[in-house]
C-alpha cells in the first residue's frame, strides 16, 4: 500500500496529487457521505416542523419503518397493503428491466466488439448515443405519444390488421417498461463492449475449430470473460430504474405508482421529511443488497465492477 501511495505521488507530482486527493475527498464526504448520514439521521426522527428540528421533541423513534410496514406507527394488526405493494413491484418492474436491457444489449455489444469494424462500427456507436442527446423528460413524452390510443404503433398494428381497436399501452404499464428498458440502454451496453472487448478473439476461434455451437461458445467463453461488464451493467440499470421518477410519473397508468413517487410525496406533499427519508434509506438499502447478490452470483469483485 505504501509503494502504492509512493509510485502514485511520483506519477502525478506532489502539487497534483495532492489536489487529486483533496478533490475526490471533498466530492465524497460533501456529495455522497454527508447526505447520506444525514439522511440516515433523519429517517429516525419523529415528524416535527422545522423550528422544532434539534429540540426534545426532534428524538429519535423507528416509527416511519414500523410505518412502512405495519401503515401505522402505534398498531402492528394490518399490514401496510399499499406502501409494501408499490414497493415489491417498483424491485420487480426494476429486475424485469434489467434483464430485458441484458438481453437486448448483449448481442449489440458483442456484435460492436467482434464483428462490427471501421465505419460500420463508428455509425453503430452514433446511432446508440446520439438519441441520448434529447433531454430524458422529452425522451419520455415521446415514448408516450408512441404508445398513445393514436399513436404510432397503435396506428400500424391496426393497420396490417393485428388490432381491431387501439390497445391501451399506457395502463398495462407497456409503455413503461418500454421507456426505462430504453432510458438506460447506454449503461449496459458499454460495461458489456468494455469487457468482451478485451477478449482475445483466438479463443472464440479456438472453440469454433473444436466444433463448439454458438451459443455454447458465449455460455463458456465470451459471458465468463464478460462477466465484470455484466455486474456492472445490471447494477447501474436496476439502481438507476428503482430510482427513477419522471418517466413513472410521464409513462406510468392510474395503477403503476411507483416506490419514488411515494417519496416524493412524502418529501413534497405531506411535508413529512422523515418518513420520506426512511423510504429512501430502505430503497438504498434494497440495491446495495442487490449489488451485493450480483456480485456473488457472477463471482466478482467490487474492484472489477469500477474497473
């Protein structure tokens, strides 16, 4: 570790090092550490207006976690139907469409690192980023206008004669899953190119020489050697679809209420910044365990995830 530090400060020279640590520092203590703690803080205290926050009457209490589950801070009778509810199907709706953004992304980012080349590649790479330059709100009232009762895909199913009548997207929660699968595609498909990328193409060779099908060549040796990308685009598409809030709200029917909308609510509407802060500890708790689960199905390391 010392040497570490060591070849680090004659890399980089003192002045630069320096201000390198002091910068990553100060972004996590004041940006990710501190808001965390403070949260954390918050969610175990009782309910009280602002001018009261450091006061006797601002003690600690596990009431808005009772609260979550149980609906009621004094009563364990009942269950807490609607919060739990809207919980368990934002965690599955976020699986869902993890794996259908890996099972999409995959092929695209297998074909970019093995089989695409020079200006093909180049306008393939275009193609998935440029659309990301449009603002994600806009993004998502596209998507809206697609999956419309007069939209565009409702129009063309209509037309070759698959629908008689215009199927509601919107309330079966298509358009939903459509949107996120599509809001976060970048963030698979990069870690994946990233990854198999570095495989060397003489080993895929080789197992087709040996008379290996295709699909027991990425089963045994491109997805194992892809594996550190796969982690690391799983967790950052579920992370980022749990916690996502415009496009539920944009793309999401009277029946899909989503775990961030009800901290939303809490924060900005009932005003009750504890309870909203409980939520989120336990929706961060809820992927950090996630990670934690990817990790050790695929058998890697934190370090090769960032890498």
């Amino acid at each position: 570790m010392v040497a570490y530090w060591q070849d680090f400060f004659r890399r980089n020279g003192t002045a630069l090092a320096l201000y390198l640590l002091i910068s990553v520092a100060c972004w996590m203590l004041l940006m990710i550490i501190m808001p965390q703690i403070f949260m954390l803080d918050f969610s175990f205290r009782t309910n009280v207006p602002p001018p009261l926050w450091g006061t006797e009457a601002h003690g600690y209490t596990l009431e808005h976690y009772q609260y979550m589950v149980y609906g009621s801070a004094q009563s364990t009778d009942s269950y807490n139907f609607v919060d739990l509810s809207v919980f368990g199907r934002t965690i599955l709706t976020a699986i869902l469409v993890t794996l259908i953004d890996l099972a999409l992304c995959y092929p695209v980012a297998y074909y970019l690192a093995h089989v695409a080349t020079g200006g093909w590649a180049r306008l393939m790479v275009m193609a998935l980023i440029v659309p990301f330059w449009v603002n994600e709100l806009l993004r998502a009232f596209a998507f809206k206008i697609m999956f419309g009762s007069t939209g565009i895909i409702n129009n063309f199913l209509i037309a070759v004669g698959i629908l008689d009548q215009p199927f509601d997207f919107i309330r079966n929660s298509v358009a939903l899953y459509s949107g996120l699968s599509y809001a976060y595609i970048l963030l698979m498909i990069f870690p994946i190119y990233n990854a198999v990328e570095s495989l060397d193409k003489n080993q895929i060779e080789a197992a087709r020489d040996l008379g290996s099908p295709w699909w027991r060549i990425h089963w045994r040796v491109v997805i194992p050697h892809a594996k550190p990308g796969i982690t690391s685009g799983c967790t950052m598409v579920f992370m980022l679809t749990a916690g996502a809030l415009a496009a539920p709200q944009i793309l999401g029917g009277p029946s899909s209420l989503w775990f961030t909308q009800i901290i939303y609510q809490a924060f900005n509407q009932a005003g009750n910044w504890a309870r909203g802060s409980a939520y989120a500890i336990i929706l961060l708790a809820t992927c950090i365990i996630f990670v934690l689960c990817m990790m050790k199905i695929f058998k890697v390391k934190l370090g090769e995830i960032a890498r």
